[in-house]
C-alpha cells in the first residue's frame, strides 16, 4: 500500500484548504453545496442533510482521478490549471474579509473556479466533427457564466469585474472562430482530395475496358472465357470486383466491340471483326 497524506484546514465562512500527496486543493461551500478543486480535478457536491442522497460531478483531469483509491505509480505534478483556480479562491477569500460581503464573494469563487475549468478545457481540445456538440454546450456554459457574472458586477458596483467578462467573451469569440477556420479548411482540402481520386478512378476505368479488349484480342478468333478475365488482369497488377468487369463486358458488347457467346457457365468473348 502506498502512502497517504491528507489534511483539511478550515478557512471560514464554509472554505477548506485541503492539503495531501497529490498536491494542493480548495474548496467552498455549505452542508447541501460544496465547489472543491485540486490536482485530480474539480468537484461540485450537492446532497440533502441527513437523507444521504445527493449527487457528485467532477471535471478536470480524469487520468488522475481514475485511480484515486489506488496506488499510484508516477508523481502527480499540479497542473498550471489547478494553480491558477486556487490563486482565484485565495484572492476571493481575501476580497470576502475585506469587503465582508459574503455572498457575493461566495458567487464570485464559484463563478471563477467554473469559468477557468471552462477556459482551460477550450484551451486545450480541438473541435472534431463527433466532438461538435459538446464543444457548442462548453461555449454556451461560458456564455452563461460571463453573463452571471456581469449581472452581479453591475448590481455589486465592481465594474474591473464586468470589464473581465466582456474581454474573456471576445477572447472566447477568437478562439473559437480560428478553431473553426481550420476546421473548414481541412474539410474543403479533404473535399478537393476526393474529387481528385474520383478522376483517377474514371481514368483507370476507361483504361481496364482497354485492357480488356487488348487481352480478347491476343487471344484471336478463339476468344476468351470471361471468368479467367480476373485473374490475368490481377497478374497485371489490375485490380478490379467481378461485378464491375461483367459491367465493363456488358458495356463493350452493348457498343458492338466484342460478341459474347455462352458456353457451359460461362461465356466465351471474341473481337467483332
């Protein structure tokens, strides 16, 4: 068993600095709500007192929290994510025993912690086709914490507050449109690739109904069974489905340059002179 540390230090005003191996958390909250960060990630807990049903969400660094009940096999190093959220929770406690308006900086720690999770997850994904959805729900979740926040600011006269949402919007806007340009412009290069290869393809096919005729023809008046038509052309590297060669016959027949003539199962082919 490996060795465990763990220490929870209460701040006031429901805070808890929480110290153990893998590094140095944060949370805040009451009884039925509690906000919590550290380098496995953040968590937010809800419960009804005394009933013991509740539900637990966590976000963040899921390669760390996968194993948190067991023994880990390399060091967990903290995250530049993790810093930057605990820095916002130690600056809020402070604005809170300064200001000594509880509530608001309560919001407020819970405001950041959720938006730098959020900035942090744009920052370091990519916007795939099957990831699309997910990403819109992220930029709405940020949409809505800024506009929370701008609301609060107004009404709390703390307009530094309102001036950081509106240019974390504009960032947000930047990121998200650049992503979107990239995006785009490799689904037209991927467009352009196949309409080169489906010339290609026309190319290749008008040069097997050449192949074809020139293998009919080295065989003179006796002609060709048409099912050994496969395996000489794949001795010539020529690749090509059964049912697209009886087509590519059907074809040269129907434009009268070969006769096919039925014998046993199959049909024999020879030149129209």
């Amino acid at each position: 068993m490996g060795f465990r540390f763990q220490k929870s230090i209460k701040l006031g005003g429901g805070v808890r600095l929480n110290i153990s191996k893998s590094g140095l958390g944060a949370s805040i909250g009451t009884k039925g709500l509690r906000v919590g960060t550290g380098p496995r990630g953040t968590r937010i807990t809800t419960n009804i007192p005394g009933t013991g049903i509740g539900y637990t969400k966590t976000f963040g660094n899921k390669r760390n929290r996968k194993n948190i009940d067991f023994e880990y096999k390399e060091e967990i190093q903290p995250d530049i994510f993790t810093i930057f959220a605990i820095l916002i929770i130690i600056i809020a406690i402070v604005l809170r025993l300064v200001f000594s308006n509880l509530i608001f900086n309560i919001y407020l720690v819970i405001s950041m912690t959720v938006l730098s999770i959020l900035l942090y997850e744009i920052k370091t994904s990519t916007i795939e086709v099957n990831k699309e959805f997910e990403v819109n729900n992220l930029k709405s979740s940020i949409y809505i914490a800024l506009i929370l926040m701008g609301i609060v600011s107004y009404f709390s006269s703390q307009s530094s507050l309102g001036i950081f949402c509106i240019i974390s919007i504009l960032r947000i806007n930047i990121i998200f449109y650049r992503k979107k340009f990239i995006k785009n412009k490799s689904i037209e290069k991927k467009e352009t690739v196949e309409f080169d290869n489906s010339k290609k393809l026309e190319t290749k096919e008008i040069d097997i109904r050449g192949e074809i005729l020139k293998i009919i023809r080295d065989f003179g008046l006796e002609g060709i069974l048409q099912k050994d038509l496969c395996s000489i052309l794949l001795k010539q590297n020529i690749e090509i489905s059964k049912n697209k060669l009886y087509s590519e016959v059907n074809e040269l027949e129907s434009m009268g340059d070969i006769k096919k003539i039925k014998e046993g199962r199959s049909y024999r082919l020879k030149i129209v002179n």
